[in-house]
C-alpha cells in the first residue's frame, strides 16, 4: 500500500482465490524446470514457465505480496524462461548443433 492510498483510504485488493493462485504458480514453475530438464519431451515448458510467472505475478497483484508461491512461482518460472531461451537459441548459436539435438521435435504426419 503506498502512501498515496493510505491517506486517501484505498485498501489493498484481496481476493480469497489468490492464496491459491500462489501455490499453482509454484507447481506450474517448478513442472516447467522438471520439463526443461527432461529435454522438454511435449513441448510445455515455456507455456508452464509463462503461465507460472504469469499467475505468480496476478497472485502478487490481488494482494498477496508475501506469498511464498507467488514469490518463488514468479522468479523460478522467469528463470524458466531464462532457461529455455538459452538452450534453444544461445546454445545451438555458440556451439553450432542443431535444437533437435536438445530437443525431440514432435512430428504430426
């Protein structure tokens, strides 16, 4: 709350469903490090990594500053991303191998 709010009497927004939206963001980050990890066999690491510090951030925003999830969904899911854009675009860059020696390239024939 800045002082701005206070002396006008603005109260912060809480809503009941962010404490929840904390621990989704935990498990959506951490399930996006897993799959980055595993060489990202379906292809859901980014959108885990996004959604994760997506909700981390929405948590944070509804008035949940201090929540652990949140905290800790936002930065590992933003170091996911991190992460993935250095294993697909730097590495193959610097070391000149291709991503699908990373990565296992679905195929839909």
């Amino acid at each position: 709350m800045t002082i701005l709010d206070q002396t006008i009497g603005i109260a912060p927004s809480t809503s009941p469903h962010a404490h929840w939206l904390g621990w989704v963001s935990l498990t959506l980050a951490v399930a996006g490090l897993v799959l980055s990890c595993l060489g990202d066999p379906f292809w859901l690491a980014l959108p885990s990594s996004l959604l994760g510090a997506q909700a981390g951030h929405l948590c944070m925003r509804r008035g949940h500053e201090n929540h652990v999830g949140a905290l800790i969904g936002l930065n590992l899911g933003l170091f996911n991303l991190f992460f993935w854009v250095l294993l697909v675009v730097l590495v193959p860059l610097v070391f000149g191998m291709p991503t699908t020696a990373l990565f296992r390239i679905p195929t839909y024939n």
